[in-house]
C-alpha cells in the first residue's frame, strides 16, 4: 500500500469516499475543546473539514497527492484552517508534542518490530490531548491475495492500548456496531475503537 497503490486507487473513480465524517470521529470527538489536530491518512478530507468547521486547526496528511489535491478543493469554506499535507509518516514523523487530538480513522498501520511509525504518532499527541484510532473490526477483514493483504499484518487497537505506558489513560478500548452504514461491497458492520488521552 504504497504511494502508487493508493494514487491508483483514487484515480480509478471521481469521488472514493462518501464525503461524510467518520462516525467515530463525530462520536468521540463532538465534546472535546478545539485545538491542533492532526488527521493521519485524511484522503478526501471529510473528517479534516468536519474538524476545521468546529473550530480545530487541522493537519491533514495523506500518502496520495490526488487525495490530498481534491480535499483542498474542497475546502472552499474554511480557509487557513487546514494545512494539507502529502507525506509519508513512515519517512517523515509528525511534530512531537504538537496536537491535541491525533486522529486515525481506518488507517492501514502496518506492524514494525520497533514500532517506529506508531510511537511517531503516539509522540505527536500534547499533553492532555487525545489518540483516537478506528479500524474495521478484525472479524470482518479477510485476507486479499491479490494485493498481498493481511488483515493479521497491521495494528489493531488494542494492540497500541498495550504499548501504552503508564503516561496515558485508556478511555475506550472496544468493538461496537457501525454508526454509518457499511461502505458499498464490504462487510465491515462493527468498529473496533481506542481512544486514550496522554496525561504527561
């Protein structure tokens, strides 16, 4: 799932996602103060805009220059809010200490034995700000030969709530229904949620 992958992948049809917030950003987020966020993995930047219009000041990153071009041009109603950004977390890392809320949604993490990219993302939350990280529950993910997938082969959750030290604080760490419906030709039907607040 490199740059290519995911170049290809968004030229292949003029619009990929739905254009809607993901619904566990709206539910965990609605009651937090604005502050400096970063969205990791933003694509369209639904989630960035949604954030932008409540007040946050946005970071969103993504892989995919075409991802990243068509959330700019989208975002005709919230300008200096959102500095959009194509990078590669795995060369180069946030900022350490930077954001208040760190956000990823469905972001495909893959395992390193040194946890190098996770712990850049863990660093770049500020004290008092919040981790929330969303994937498709592991039960509903199956194996694509095709493009050498694994679901067994990236960060799940609860994987990142056990590399938590005793600096953060575990505010949800579950399986739950899908809020939204399912993306078309999938069966992701449940969301598999962390959210931890870093307390130093």
């Amino acid at each position: 799932m490199d740059t290519q992958f995911w170049d290809d992948m968004y030229r292949s049809r003029d619009q990929l996602f739905s254009g809607s917030p993901n619904g566990v950003l709206v539910t965990e987020v609605t009651d937090l103060p604005p502050g400096q966020a970063l969205d990791v993995g933003c694509g369209e930047g639904a989630d960035a805009l949604w954030l932008a219009r409540r007040g946050w000041q946005v970071t969103a990153v993504d892989i995919s220059r075409i991802a990243v071009e068509r959330a700019a041009a989208a975002a005709t109603d919230i300008e200096g809010r959102v500095a959009w950004t194509r990078a590669d977390l795995a060369s180069t890392p946030p900022p350490a200490a930077a954001f208040d809320l760190v956000s990823a949604q469905y972001f495909p993490l893959k395992r390193q034995p040194d946890h190098s990219v996770l712990r850049g993302l863990l660093d770049a939350v500020a004290p008092g700000g919040t981790l929330l990280f969303a994937t498709h529950a592991l039960a509903d993910l199956t194996p694509d030969q095709e493009r050498d997938f694994n679901p067994g082969d990236y960060y799940q959750p609860d994987d990142i709530a056990g590399l938590l030290d005793d600096g953060w604080t575990v505010l949800v760490n579950e399986t739950r229904p899908r809020t939204t419906p399912a993306p078309a030709g999938t069966h992701h039907t449940r969301d598999t949620v962390l959210r931890a607040r870093r307390l130093r």
